[in-house]
C-alpha cells in the first residue's frame, strides 16, 4: 500500500470515530431536569457596542455586612510545657548555630543539649491530652 491509502484510511478513521462520538453525546439521554432551568432555543448574539461600553459595577454599600465572632482567648500553657518547649526548639537551633560560627563547645555541654532535646519532645509527648478520635476539628 502506498502512503496516500494508509493517510485516506487514518482520515476516514478519524471522521468514523468523531461521528460516532457525536452520536453518543446527541443520544446520550435527556438533561436533568433543574428547576428554574432557562433553556436557550435562540443562539447567543454579540453585545451591542452600548453594552459592551458600560463598565461593570459591583454594589458594595450593602447595609448587612459581616463581622465574625470575637476570637477565644488564646491557650494557657503551663510553665513546665513552655520549658520543654524551649529545650525542643533552642537545643538544636543552638548547636547548629554554635557550628556555623565554629565555636568550640566541650563535649558534655553537646551532649546536654542533645538529651535536652530528647527529653523535652519526650515530656511533651507524654503529657499530651488524649483526643476524641471521632473529633476532626469542624465546629458549628
């Protein structure tokens, strides 16, 4: 076969799978049926130059506005959770602050501010407050 067949039959093709795609979208069912649905029998026309001149304006002097509700008071956190909160976010931003300016440190100072670490996130997670597993959050 030459190239013009195999081009003919790759169009033909093409025009048997779009008609069959059409029929399939005209057959496919009637529309649901919406209340308040204006069908559209005449086709859309081109604005005429009057309205296309008109700039939109948006009304925003509505005399109901919103205003939300007071935020509640913020969480009270007990001394001892701000001290581990602080020795879980100081501790390593300490030590990578101490070798970035290559600052000798002795070994057991290192060392402290690892456990340090490790100890506060344990504290915190320990003395976490058990959730509602059924609570995601959403409120009314």
């Amino acid at each position: 076969m030459s190239r013009r067949d195999d081009e003919a039959r790759d169009r033909a093709r093409a025009e048997a799978e779009e008609q069959a795609w059409r029929d399939i979208v005209d057959h496919y069912g009637d529309g649901p049926d919406v209340p308040g649905l204006i069908e559209l029998t005449t086709p859309l026309t081109e604005p005429t130059p009057a309205e296309q001149d008109e700039p939109f304006l948006l009304d925003l002097d509505d005399d109901e506005s919103f205003t939300p509700p007071p935020l509640p008071p913020p969480a009270v956190i007990s001394p001892e959770r701000r001290v581990a909160w602080v020795g879980l976010v100081a501790s390593p931003l300490l030590l990578v602050l101490l070798q970035l300016l290559d600052y000798p440190l002795p070994g057991i100072l290192s060392v402290g501010l690892v456990v340090a670490c490790i100890v506060s996130f344990g504290y915190l997670v320990a003395t976490m407050a058990p959730r509602d597993p059924d609570d995601d959050g959403a409120r009314l």
